[in-house]
C-alpha cells in the first residue's frame, strides 16, 4: 500500500478497494506510457506518482462513484451522462431568457440559486467524495444556465400553470450540461416545466468541502415528463393542528421531489380549524383555541405559497360523516352527536355525522361548500364521503320520520345531497374527489369527471376502474404514513406479509409501511389496458391521531417522497430496467441529506455506514 500513500495520504484508502491486480496493471501500464527511464531514476512506484495522477483521479471517480446518477430524484424520464468532472463557476448564474418573466419565475431562480450556494451537499460515497479533487481541480467551469420557453409558448406564472386541470398541466422540460464549460440550457413549454428542471439542474452538484461546487457526471442531458399528472402529499389538521409555517416547510420539501397536490384534509370531526366566511361561528366553536385557525389570509397565503412551488392545493371537506364538529355552532344538522358507545357510530370518537336526509342540511352543506370553493382556485374539491356510519342514522329520531314520510330509503336521499352538493360546486368550474366508498358502497350518482381516491386496500382500484371513474391511489396498504416507520435493512427478502387472517402485527405493519414497500406499488396492477388512462396518480397520506408539528417532517420525510418517483417516473429507469429498491435507495438517501441540509428533519433511513456504501446493507449482501 506504501504505492497508494506515496501518491496521496488521501488515496490510500483506494488500495483496500481496488485489487492488487489492478495495481499491478497500472504499473505495467506507467512503463508504457512513461518509459524505462522514469522508473529507473524513480522507482516504479515514484513514476506513477508522477505521470499517473490524473489517471489515478479518474479511477477513483470510478470508485467512488456509484452505477446510477445518485443524486436525482424522482430519476428522469430519460437521462444521459458521461463521466467527467465539471465544476460552477465563482461567478456561476441563471439566466431567464423568457420575455416579461413572471415574477414567480424570478423567484424560482433565485431559490435554485440560493440552494445550490448553501447546500453544501458532499457526495454519499466513503471519503465524501475526497477522492474527487484533483479531477475537480483540471475541470472546466461552468458559467451559465439559460432558461427558455419553446417556440409559441405562452408565458404565464408558475402558480397559475400549476392549476390548470389535471392532464393539461406542461410540466416536461429538457435540461442540458455540456461538459466543456459552455453554457448550460434548460428549455420548457411551461413555467412549471422550467420549475420542474431547475429542481433537477440544483440536484446535480456537491461540495468538495467548500474549495468548489462540482459535478462528476458531466455532460448531462435530461428530457423529462411526468408518467402521471397527479403525483399527491396528503396531511390531516382536524386531529392535531400545524401552524401556517409548518405546512410551508412541507410544501417546500414536495417541491423538492416534484410533489405536484397537496390535498389538505383542514376539518374532521375533532376539530375545525378553517374560517370560513359566512360561517365563521363553526371555527370560533370548532378549532382547538383561537389561536388555532386557519384565517382566509391564511388561506391565501398557503394557496399563492404553494403555487410558486408548482403545487395545487386539493382542499377537502369531509362530508357527511366525520362532522361531528358542527354540531357546536349548528346542532339541528347533526345526528347521533357523541353518541355512545362511540364504536358503535363512528370510526373513531367523537360521533356525529350530517343529518343528510334533511333537505335545510342539504342547503346548509351546499352553502358550505360554495363557501369553501371560492376560497381555493383549484379545478378540484373534495366532498370526502368515507367511513359513513349508517348506525348513526338507525338511532336517530329526524332521519327515521324522514324516511318514514317519504318512502325513501337511505341510499336514495344521499344520493340526492350528494347530487345537490356536487351540483353546485359543478356550477362553479370544480370536479369533485370522493372516497371510494361513494362508488363501492353506495348506490349514488356522480357526475362521469368525478376523480375517486382509492384508499381501503390497492385491490379495490380495478372495481372503480370498472365503474369509469378517473381514480388516485391512496391505499392503507401502501401509503399511509402514520402506519410505521419500518425497519432499516435494506431489500430484506424475508419481510413479512399480510398473514392468511388478513391481520397485520404491529411489526409487519413498520415493515409494510417502509419506503421500500411504497416504492414497489404498481399504479396498474389488476387494471386492465382499456382502463389504465383513468389512473391519474397517487398520495401518501399523514393521518395526524399521532403526529403533530414535533414529528412532522420526520414521519413524512423522505418516506413521502418514495411514491413521487412511482408516479413521475413510472416503471422503469431510464435505462429501461424495472424500477427497483436498489437503484432507487442510495438516490433518496441523498435526497433526505439535502432535504436536511434544507431546514426539513428528515429522518435518516439507514445508518450512514450504510448510506455511504450503497446495497452492503441488504440481508443478501
């Protein structure tokens, strides 16, 4: 090894990688190339300190490196890269080549700007990329990135692009990085396109401990598009309430793995942190304290925030059931309000759903919701529909007479609110999003354009595929966040599974809920060819009963970001090769790094050992 510390201290650990095979073949190779009188005058291990260092740095950039581009996430599309080192230049800008720029650009430039200064990112590879200097040292530098929209595009700001109805939004982009210094280009048909590729372009490039911002993989060329137009991040602030700025801080870190809906689950039946102008009385009733709410200036702050971040806001007000909260400004147009014992009219406590089968709680909800409506300028609202309890409405004296002087049954009178509400919110330009109870359980109608969010088991999309409807996958079994950590072995062949009872000890459970199993879903499992364009996407979900701002961005992050490359990316990489855990896992390590780097508490998902040595972790190791 005395060879390896005569070149540079920092090589040595080169020689417990590299085989004695390998050396010798280099020292053959330096007698080549450099002659007999080097290693006579020198000695053979002398000659290749002298002739061979720029070859020994591109070895160990080999060594180093690992076979993926470790530091894309979600991996695009389609990717190309070489294997040289570039460097960004001390005075290294972005330059905006679109005419009257729209100020959320503007900013997106400079947020891009300002990470790429200030992550300070090393490399995840044993040395922190160490090995990288002196190839780091001789590269070239890069001067410029040049943003430009396509022939014919129109320029509109980013926050408006990001909501324009599903399967219209242009969020592709194609991004190159010449390795020879010149200038770097990034092209889109959108602002959001040209969102989506700065997000890639500041992902590309490592500190070597302050001395430069770097690249080992140039060039580098991108064409990229989302396999799916709804890529979601679902979170839960009935059960326990998070500030205005922790909702920002998540909005940020779904930016960063290009997590395009945030579907706010505001108000349950715990509590009802949204103020809502013309019902004001139910949040001054209804949230924890009022310190607790969410103001229309919140709102709107919240909605124009994430817009910049090309992030729609899906808002969603659970009805009819998980209501009981309005029971505290208006108790005429709620039943079995805490009843007892609450197993046995709820899912969870307290009880009390909306008396639908009234005709002024059909009025009072459709104004409601109108209300809610105006506030968020999404093409998409949900009107929720899980979990309906029909006990409650057994033991309730209103609705029984209801039924008993019309004739109706249950199932007719909720099909009639459910048309009601829908209809008004039709008339305002929504499509409306409903659990998938309101397609399986009930025979209601719903307008052919409503999208169904898949949450009870993935095998029940290709029943609402069979009814026509556009679906999302939020399923329990793979998606929810609040289900378990799971463990940090890496591809664990002996995981466990869903046992013959259909139960889940609480240890399979933190297996099933891991990043690794997330990651494994199959947006068309069970769904037939003719029936996969109704899939638009998926969500994980962060139900909060245990969460709250304190474990926030540890239990969401980056298990979160797991599903945003199953449905940006699709099913294979970029070289073609099914999508798989080992080549995803060290690619969101790095993306947990930055995400910490980033002021998001990300939980780590292995220990670093491991996070520094890519499938030497797994149990088949």
């Amino acid at each position: 090894m005395a060879f390896a510390t005569l070149i540079s201290p920092s090589y040595a650990l080169a020689a417990t990688l590299i085989p004695r095979a390998f050396w010798t073949l280099l020292r053959d190779h330096v007698f080549t190339s450099a002659g007999s009188d080097c290693s006579v005058v020198l000695g053979w291990a002398a000659c290749l300190a002298v002739e061979m260092r720029s070859f020994i740095a591109s070895v160990l950039l080999l060594v180093f490196s690992v076979s993926e581009v470790a530091s894309l996430w979600p991996i695009p599309r389609s990717l190309s890269t070489g294997s040289t080192a570039l460097k960004l230049s001390p005075t290294f800008d972005i330059n905006i080549n679109v005419k009257n720029a729209p100020s959320d650009l503007v900013s997106a430039v400079a947020r891009s700007k300002s990470y790429i200064q200030t992550d300070k990112m090393q490399r995840l590879v044993v040395g922190r990329g160490s090995g990288d200097e002196s190839a780091v040292q001789q590269a070239h530098q890069l001067g410029s990135l040049a943003l430009s929209l396509a022939p014919g595009a129109e320029v509109k700001p980013i926050a408006q692009e990001a909501i324009v109805p599903l399967g219209s939004r242009r969020e592709e982009y194609v991004l190159h990085v010449p390795a020879d210094g010149s200038a770097a280009t990034l092209t889109a048909n959108s602002t959001l396109g040209l969102l989506r590729g700065l997000t890639t372009f500041e992902q590309l490039w490592y500190d070597l401990d302050g001395q430069a911002t770097y690249t080992i993989e140039a060039p580098i060329s991108v064409t990229d598009s989302p396999a799916y137009p709804f890529r979601g991040f679902m979170l839960d602030t009935a059960r326990n309430f998070f500030s205005v700025s922790d909702i920002k801080r998540t909005l940020d870190a779904m930016s960063w793995s290009k997590i395009n809906q945030f579907h706010w689950h505001v108000v349950d039946s715990q509590s009802f942190p949204l103020q809502i102008p013309g019902f004001m009385d139910i949040s001054a009733k209804g949230a924890y304290s009022s310190s607790m709410v969410y103001t229309p200036e919140d709102v709107q702050d919240i909605v124009t925030y994430a817009g910049e971040r090309g992030i729609d806001v899906l808002i969603e007000i659970d009805t009819p059931g998980h209501t009981a909260i309005i029971h505290q400004a208006y108790p005429e147009h709620v039943a079995c309000f805490e009843g007892s014992p609450w197993a046995v009219f709820a899912n969870e406590p307290p009880a009390g759903q909306l008396r639908f089968a009234s005709s002024n709680t059909t009025n009072f909800t459709t104004e409601l919701l109108v209300a809610v409506a105006k506030m968020f300028p999404s093409s998409l609202i949900s009107t929720g529909g899980d979990e309906l309890n029909t006990e409650c409405y057994a033991d309730d004296a209103e609705t029984q007479q209801i039924l008993n002087s019309t004739g109706s049954t249950l199932e007719e009178l909720l099909s009639t609110f459910t048309q009601t509400t829908h209809g008004a919110l039709q008339d305002l330009g929504k499509t409306t999003v409903v659990w998938e109870e309101m397609v399986l359980d009930f025979n209601v109608t719903l307008a052919n354009d409503t999208v169904v969010m898949v949450w009870i088991s993935s095998e029940d999309a290709a029943a609402v595929a069979e009814k026509g409807f556009r679906l999302v996958h939020a399923p329990s079994d793979y998606f929810y966040l609040d289900c378990g950590a799971g463990e940090w072995l890496g591809s664990d062949p002996d995981a466990p599974g869903k046992r013959q009872d259909g139960v889940f000890s609480q240890a399979e459970w933190s297996w099933l809920m891991s990043c690794l199993q997330s990651y494994t879903f199959d947006p068309l499992a069970n769904i037939s060819e003719a029936q996969q364009y109704l899939v638009l996407g998926g969500q994980q979900l962060l139900w909060t009963e245990q969460s709250g701002p304190e474990n926030l961005d540890s239990i969401a992050w980056p298990r979160a970001a797991s599903s945003a490359e199953v449905f940006w990316t699709g099913a294979t990489f970029p070289d073609g090769s099914p999508r798989n855990v080992t080549g995803a896992l060290p690619r969101l390590h790095d993306l947990r790094f930055r995400m910490v780097q980033r002021g998001v508490n990300a939980i780590p998902l292995q220990p670093l050992w491991c996070a520094l040595r890519p499938s030497l972790c797994n149990l088949n190791s």
